[in-house]
C-alpha cells in the first residue's frame, strides 16, 4: 500500500514538474541598453529625414502590464547637428544662428506601448508569440540648451530570442516645446506657439534586454 502510495506521489510530482515547464512564465520588467542614430529637425534641417545622423544610446526598463501592453521608461543621450547651407533657407545674420551646429540631447521619458499580438516565448495557454510589432506615445523631459517638454511617438518591433532575453529595433519622433535644441530660437522672428516652430529629433535605436522579477503564477482553470 505504500509503495503504491510513493508511486502515486512521484508521478503527480512529475507531472507537475512537466506542466510547469511547459507553462510560460512571464516576468514584471526588462532591463537593458539601447544603441543606434539620431537626427534633427528644425531651422537648420526643416525637412530631411536621416540627415547629418549622430550616435544615439541610451538604457531602458520595460514595465509589462500585460503580453500585449507595456510602460517603458528611458534615458538617452542623442547627437544632433545640421547646417543652414544644405536647406536652402536663409538665416538672418542678426539672429545670431550660427550656420552649422552640432549639440547633444539629453532625454529622460516614459511611452505606453501596444504590441500587435501578445508577446511572449509562445508556450502558454494565452496563445503569445515571439515576434511583434507595436506602437508608442508618451511624455519626456529633454535638455539641451534649455530644459522642456517632449512628445514621442513612434513604432517598434521585438522579438523573443530566449526565455528571458529579448531584441528589438525602436523608431519614434520626439516633438519638443523648445525652438532651442539648435542653439538659437526663432530666428525669423515669428512668433511661436506651444508646438508651433519648435524643433524635433527622431531616434532609430536597436535594444537588447532582459527579463527581471517573475510574475506571481495563477491556475490556468480560474
């Protein structure tokens, strides 16, 4: 009798065992680095994409709420530059704009992410996947020559390569409440707005991360 006892308790622990690695196990947060390019719009570069481009990186923590929601928060330094010879517009002399600049941007912020599908290794009863795409908005502090407000807003994809680490390429234009990220603001003299003839920078950045803090596991039949 006991020994049918034993080989009952055995095989409930193996089968335990087996459905728990067979689970997926989401964790709270993602810690990692970013890395990649940034550019700058403004009066010295009013309209070309990926012109002038400087390095970009930066480290980021991801809060996920849930496969498909997330919360990520960011700290970044990006290179700008542009020069008032390659956009074909004129700069008043008495404006004090010099022709070409060449500064860094400092940007702390926090975006609302919605992935496409929900975002996981693909085991789970949730039906996750290991690749998707999603979007972004969300509020930063930038600092420059001055400190303000930004608005990013972009895409991203990412993609699972292991159980906890996890890869992904992120796009996302921050609009900022300063005409001073060149170094001069306003040089025609028109009066600005809260967004109205203020300057912008776009960051095209490659991440790498990994999964911190499991989540506490609930019983699939609830």
């Amino acid at each position: 009798m006991r020994l049918k006892s034993l080989i009952t308790s055995i095989t409930c622990l193996l089968a335990i065992a087996t459905n728990t690695m067979a689970q997926e196990l989401e964790y709270k947060y993602e810690i990692g680095g970013l890395l990649g390019t940034s550019f700058y719009l403004g009066d010295a570069n009013t309209n070309k994409l990926y012109k002038n481009n400087r390095l970009a990186g930066g480290a980021m923590l991801r809060y996920n709420i849930n496969p498909r929601m997330a919360l990520k928060f960011d700290i970044c330094a990006s290179g700008i530059s542009g020069d008032v010879k390659t956009t074909g517009n004129y700069i008043p002399e008495r404006s004090g704009m010099s022709q070409s600049f060449k500064n860094t941007v400092w940007d702390i912020g926090c975006q609302y992410e919605i992935s496409f599908w929900g975002y996981g290794t693909g085991r789970g009863f949730k039906g996750t996947k290991r690749f998707t795409p999603y979007i972004q908005l969300g509020l930063g502090f930038t600092y420059s020559n001055e400190l303000c407000l930004n608005f990013p807003l972009g895409v991203g994809v990412k993609y699972k390569i292991a159980d906890r680490v996890n890869v992904g390429l992120d796009w996302a234009m921050h609009f900022a409440t300063s005409d001073k990220l060149d170094g001069i603001s306003d040089p025609y003299y028109i009066k600005s707005g809260f967004l109205k003839n203020k300057d912008t920078y776009c960051n095209t950045l490659l991440y790498l991360t990994y999964d911190i803090c499991p989540k506490l596991r609930k019983c699939n039949n609830d």
